[in-house]
C-alpha cells in the first residue's frame, strides 16, 4: 500500500459507510484521493456492528461444503434450526440456492479454499497498516479464535476443515479438556472435549469503533462524510454521478460498498451478481463487573459464538434466508439463552440489554465481489463478504485503492470478479 499521502485531484465516491466502505476509504484517502463517504445511516452502525469480532485468518473453508449441502432439506423444515429458509422467500432464494449447491462440490469447496487463503492470510497485516494509520492499534488484539466441541462426534465432522486449513498452511492446534480450560477457564468444563485453536487470530471487541475510527481516520486526511440516501448510480462521459435523496453529485471513481444492497446498483450499472442476505442475530448481555471470556468462543454443533464485546458478551448465531425486507424473527436466538448459561455459567447474572439482526451479504460462493466493473473502469466493487465482512475489510480496501492507483495486482484477484456469476 502506497501511504505516501500526497494529494491526488481524483474525486472518488464511496457508496457505504460499513467497516469495508470505512477501510477503503482510509486506503484511498491515505493514497491523496478526494474521497466522499455516502450512506443513510451512521458510520459503522450497519451489519458491521453485530459480528462476533473475529478476524480469521484461517477462515479458508466456505459456507458451502458437502456436509452443509445434505443438511439443505432441514433448513427449509426445521424451524429451530440454527440455519433456517423462511418458505416465502424459497423462489426469491431458488436461484442463489442452486449455485450455493454448486459450490459445495469437493472439487468446487477446494478451488474456493484456495481463493479465500490469500485474502484471510493477509488479514491481520492490512488491519494493522490501516489501524495503524487511524491510532486504531488499540482495537484489535491477537488473542486467537477457539472452537470447541462437546463430542467426539461433533470434533469428527471437522475432518474436512482441519484439512483444508493443514492444506494452505493455517496455524491452529487441536486442544484437549485441559487445554481449553487453560485458555477459558470460565467455561463448564462439562461442556466440551476438544478444542480448535487459531493463536493468530485477531480479536476486536468493538467493531463498529473501529469502523468509526478507520473512518476518522480518513476524515483527518480529507475525506468527508454524506448522510443522504443513494438511490441511483449512474455512468457519464468522463464521470460517475451518485443520486441521492437529495441531490446528484458527480465524481471520478465510484466504490459500491453497501454490503447487501449492492446488487440493486450492479444492477443499474449493468452487472449482473448473485447477492442474498443471510440475516443473522445477536444477543447482547449486559456487564456484571466479572471478566468471563478473553477471545470469542464457537460452539459449532450449536452453531453459536459467545464473544466478550466492550458492552457485555454477545452471543452470535443463525443463518437465514429471508430477504432484506422480512421482520426479524429472534425466537431461535432467545432459545439458546439456556444453552449460553449452562456452558459460560457466569452469563446466569446477566441480562439480554439488546436484540440484533444483520444482514450478511453472501455470495454462494463464499467469495467477496472485490474489483473493477467490466462495463465501466470507473466503478469498482467491494461487497459480498458474508460472515467475513470485519476479517476482510482491510485487505479489500488495500486492493481497492491498488486498482484505483493502477498497481499490478499481490495476487490473482480473477476469483473475486463480479462477472463470475
């Protein structure tokens, strides 16, 4: 990355004020572009805000894999299911489904491994240049991302991820009783059997602050912030123009980084992408002055994460299709309250303070949409992250401010085109 600074006439807008929109527009303000930040809501404040605050690393195994593919008929019928199609939505979500099937291929799984690796491997560094660069080291520690698991059953069916990760170098440890226990000693030691370790790992227990603060950041450089609505972008000779609720602006360069309302100005660009949401929920409960976790901590055969947040511990599941529009439905996230208080027993004297839905723009592929537009050179894309979306916004917004500068390419950014699908 080019931090030279020095200041570059190029107008660039950034659609998005998430932690993918912030990061990339601290790359592209570091670099001296004119860079306008445009969203309707607050910085940060978005899908951002309610993740478990992991920046993986060794998150090289997509959302699609075999196991996950024969399981689809239980997400459609089972209610209370950790992952859940709502039957409203089935053929609105049909088309996306059938790539999502696709993906899960052995073959397909393995060549989309490879393509996450040199983004999640290089994760940790860009968050570090970029915070580095916003006084922003503070927000992210190395604590490492634990996963642990109450049967040899459930640790079996990891078979398929260890290899992945052994396959592209991943640094993790399997982790007995005693082990996990010296890492969280909190947790009821009848809860698990084995553990997952990746000690290099990145933890923030804020997110949205450190959002905010790539964000500020780039203010310091010359960026400014727009709160208005965008409802249309559109090519012109020589330029872009961004309409809002409010008025038309015209700049250079165009970065469409609105997570899961992207795909309506792909659309209006004349790109084509396969984008769902897959809303998912958080609880969060309230600080008791007791310290109960040091890094997030994955329950994957209940599909949940509990994460020591600034606020309280938050406990972070589900996966479900049902469009942006639907009300939110946390019946399923409240049932896994006595879960949470019988494996973290502390969590007994807090209470729920906050109810959460995001909504996680997935692609089926599990591959984010990070380049230019084939129709227009001007346009660049940086959506799709799905559950990577804090582990992968500063490296996005690396490569991001590499196109818009013309820089040859660290590696082959081929998979992450939008004119894939």
């Amino acid at each position: 990355m080019n931090t030279a600074e020095t200041k570059n006439p190029r107008s660039i807008a950034v659609v998005g004020a998430g932690i993918v929109g912030a990061a990339t527009a601290l790359a592209l303000a570091a670099e001296g572009y004119a860079v306008t930040v445009i969203d309707r809501g607050e910085v940060g404040a978005g899908t951002s805000s309610g993740n478990a605050g992991g920046i993986v690393e060794g998150a090289v195994t997509p959302t699609a894999t075999p196991d996950v593919i024969r399981s689809i008929p239980a997400y459609i019928f089972d209610r209370n299911g950790a992952a859940v199609l709502r039957p409203a939505y089935v053929l609105q979500a049909l088309p996306w489904l059938v790539r999502f099937i696709a993906a899960g291929r052995p073959a397909r799984v393995a060549s989309i491994a490879a393509a996450l690796h040199p983004l999640v491997s290089n994760a940790m560094r860009a968050h570090r240049t970029l915070a580095g660069l916003s006084n922003a080291l503070d927000f992210i520690r190395t604590v490492g991302w634990l996963k642990v698991y109450g049967s040899e059953a459930g640790f079996s069916k990891t078979a398929f991820e260890r290899e992945l990760m052994t396959r592209h170098g991943v640094d993790f440890s399997i982790l007995n009783a005693g082990e996990v226990a010296d890492l969280e000693p909190n947790l009821n030691k009848d809860a698990y059997t084995r553990g997952i370790f990746q000690p290099q790992s990145g933890f923030v227990n804020y997110p949205m602050g450190l959002a905010q603060a790539y964000f500020e950041g780039s203010l310091r450089r010359g960026a400014q912030y727009v709160q208005e609505n965008v409802q249309e972008i559109r090519v012109n000779d020589g330029g872009i123009s961004v309409r809002t609720d409010q008025t038309i602006r015209r700049f250079d360069s165009v970065v469409v980084a609105t997570g899961a309302w992207s795909k309506q100005f792909a659309r209006q660009l004349g790109d084509r992408v396969s984008l769902d949401t897959e809303r998912g929920y958080h609880l969060s409960l309230g600080l008791t002055g007791t310290h109960l976790l040091s890094r997030p901590v994955g329950f994957p055969e209940r599909d949940c994460v509990l994460s020591p947040m600034h606020d309280g511990i938050s406990v972070v599941s589900g996966d479900e299709l049902a469009g942006l529009d639907a009300p939110p439905d946390y019946r399923r996230i409240r049932a896994l309250l006595p879960f949470v208080n019988s494996v973290l027993p502390g969590t007994r004297f807090q209470t729920v303070q906050r109810e959460w839905m995001g909504h996680r723009p997935s692609t089926p592929d599990s591959l984010p949409v990070i380049g230019r537009s084939p129709r227009c050179h001007r346009v660049f894309y940086a959506f799709g992250h799905g559950h990577l979306g804090l582990t992968l916004s500063a490296i996005t917004g690396q490569l991001i401010a590499g196109m818009v500068g013309g820089r040859a390419d660290p590696f082959d950014l081929t998979p992450y085109r939008i004119d894939r699908f």
